[in-house]
C-alpha cells in the first residue's frame, strides 16, 4: 500500500497537505446524525468539539466508581497493559479496559457516542483502543505535542485519516490540574517527524514520547495559525477530537486529579494494514487489528 503520510524517513520534519476528507458521511447522513450543522462545521474546522455535561453527575459517579476499582485490581499488577510513570511508578493508563470492566465496556458502545462517530465516519466503526488516563495530584506527568495518527499510520499501519477519539472528563478538568491542550485547525496538516523507529517502541513511548513528536520549528507554526484551546470543562463532558489534532498535556502540581476515559473509533473501511515502519505490530491492546468487530447501531 503507497504510503500517503511518510513520517520518520527523513532527514529534516517536512509539513505535508492532508489527503482525507474530515467529515465522511453524505449531506443526507451528516444531516440525519445527532450532531447539528454549527457543530459539523466547528469539528470540521478546529479539529475538535467539546460536548458540556454530557453524561448525568449519576453516569459520572458510577463511572468513577469504577475507575477506582481498575485502580485498586491494578495496583500491584506488573502486566504490560497498565503503563507507569517513569520516576514515581505510579499508574498512567491502563490499556483494554473495555475487556477487564462491564461497565466500561458498554460505555464503548453507548449510542449517543457511536452514533455521533458514525456520523462523522460515515460508516460503521470499531473500537481501535480503550483506555483510561490518570493524572494524580502533584504526580501526574505531561503528554508531550502529538497528532495520534502520526503514531497509528507510523507503528500500527492505519492508513488513512479516519478515526476520532473520545475522552469523557471523570473529573473536573481545570485549566491548572494538565487538561488536554489542543491546536485548532493543526488536523489539516500533517507533520512528518524525524528518528528512526526502535523495536518495541511503545515499551517506551507509553510512559515518555519522544518519537512522533513535533519539532519546535513546525509546533510554532501550528501555533501561530491555530492558537492553543485547553480542554477545560466538568466531569461527565465528552471531548471528541480528530486523529490527527495536535495535542498534549502539562503535568499535574496541583492536588486535585485529573481522569479520563479514553478512547478511539476507527472505520471498519479503514482497518489496519501492516505497519509502515516495517516493524513488527504492537499488541492488540494497544491496537485492535484482529478483532475487527463492528460497533452496531443503537447496541
């Protein structure tokens, strides 16, 4: 397959055009879904849309209820799904935890998320990845500048842009406690970043990225055209933003947390294909590649 985002192959980063259309689905369907046409139109042009008070405080409280459960089963476990900081060990994400928690796995196919990802898709979806994020007071640590497509095409072989992924804030997320950051309108282009890609990379990367990250010169430039918006919103709002947004986070000194659910629909038209580093696949865990089950309408 002819690789249409080229990324770490070259000598120098290189901005390139986006190839992909943001919104797939027709006028007839894009009309007919559950989000309006200034909300198209803001996704379309920043990259992303922030939903308010999405879920119930209820659905939020059983949520955390939850959250805090993975967390205490998790505490002590060495598996390769639950990813640590660096420096204190404490957990960072958790990797599949729509397999290890009911509840969280019909989160994965709620209708009033998927049916606003189809919408935009344009097709039936899949869940590529699912996992949870924590940020604990005065110990969280940064997500550094990243488009997660770069990555995905990169180590994981998904050919085009055509997935969203969704965080559902489980706590309040100030503009001091390391909410996510995000370049308005940086989806329509794509950087192609410099290093050669280790094996095993993500063994690595999960805790600290250092490849697949913008360099300064180009970061700048999205800057000054799009600005930074930070996610700053109450628990039970719904960030969807697209796979290719340049995002981060800052890291949390403050002593309130900041969780979030997250998690990344892919097309079923855009399942992935071998790697386009030439490297072996990362697990399942991190990218569903065999499992290629389609979330159904209104399951």
């Amino acid at each position: 397959m002819e690789d249409l985002y080229p990324s770490r192959v070259y000598d120098k980063p290189k901005i390139l055009e986006r190839k992909d259309p943001v919104l797939y689905g027709s006028p007839g369907e894009l009309k007919e879904g559950p989000l309006n046409k200034q909300q198209l139109d803001f996704y379309e042009t920043n990259g992303f849309l922030l939903l308010d008070n999405f879920f119930s405080p209820e659905e939020v409280k059983e949520m955390r209820k939850h959250l805090d459960l993975l967390w205490e089963e998790n505490r002590d476990n060495d598996s390769p799904e639950v990813i640590r900081e660096p420096e204190s060990n404490e957990i960072r994400s958790i990797f599949d935890a729509h397999r290890k928690n009911e509840m969280f796995n019909r989160l994965s196919r709620d209708p009033r998320v998927t049916d606003i990802i189809r919408q935009i898709l344009g097709s039936d979806i899949y869940v590529h990845q699912f996992r949870i994020n924590f940020k604990p007071g005065f110990k969280g640590k940064e997500f550094y500048w990243h488009s997660d497509f770069e990555t995905w095409h990169v180590e994981d072989g998904m050919p085009r842009m055509r997935a969203i992924s969704c965080s559902i804030l489980l706590t309040d997320n100030h503009s001091y406690n390391g909410p996510l950051m995000l370049i308005p309108g940086s989806h329509k282009k794509y950087v192609s970043c410099v290093g050669e890609t280790p094996e095993d990379n993500y063994k690595f990367s999960l805790k600290k990225q250092e490849l697949g990250v913008p360099d300064n010169e180009s970061l700048t430039r999205m800057v000054k055209e799009g600005g930074i918006t930070t996610a700053a919103a109450p628990a039970g709002s719904l960030l969807l933003f697209e796979c290719n947004t340049m995002h981060g986070s800052n890291g949390n000194i403050t002593p309130l947390p900041r969780s979030n659910v997250f998690f990344v629909f892919n097309s079923v038209k855009n399942k992935l294909v071998e790697p386009f580093s030439g490297l072996k696949p990362r697990p399942e865990y991190i990218a569903n590649r065999t499992i290629q089950t389609p979330v159904l309408q209104n399951s």
